[in-house]
C-alpha cells in the first residue's frame, strides 16, 4: 500500500512515532495522552496546512478533517433576502 506523503513526512513521522510508543505524548488537538500502541496520525495545522501541528488521535485528525469539509459544502449568504 503506498502513501499519498512523501519522503520529509515519513522522516518526522518516524522520529515521533519512537516517542507515541515510549509513551508521554499528548495529541495536539485534543490534548489528551496518546497511549502506545493506538494509531495516530501526524496532524496538520488548520491555519498552514503546510505545517506539522505534531501527532494527533487518529480519530482527532480524520474527525477534524470531515468537519472541514461539511463546512466547505455548507451555502454561504442570505438565501432569503432573494
């Protein structure tokens, strides 16, 4: 199975994911522990895509990532002032 992220992304992944499985990492959107062994995701920021906000719950990640895209689909205006 291959990867949509490239070279820099595996290399940071990599170095944090020695420390997610010594334990100690907090996520960096829920702030909550990310205990060993449970899958995460190296998260990005919302305002800089571009940027590494650090490791995040898998399910903290993925969930942010469908909230963003509802709000995009949602209508934007006043519809009833037509």
């Amino acid at each position: 199975m291959g990867t949509k992220y490239g070279r820099q992304h595996q290399k940071l992944r990599a170095e944090w994911d020695i420390q997610v499985q010594e334990g100690g990492v907090s996520c960096a959107r829920c702030h909550e522990p990310i205990h060993p062994g449970t899958p995460w995701d190296l998260g990005h920021r919302d305002d800089d895509p571009a940027q590494y906000s650090g490791p995040e719950h898998r399910r903290c990640n993925r969930g942010t990532a469908r909230i963003w895209k509802q709000r995009a689909e949602q209508p934007t205006g006043y519809a009833w002032f037509e």
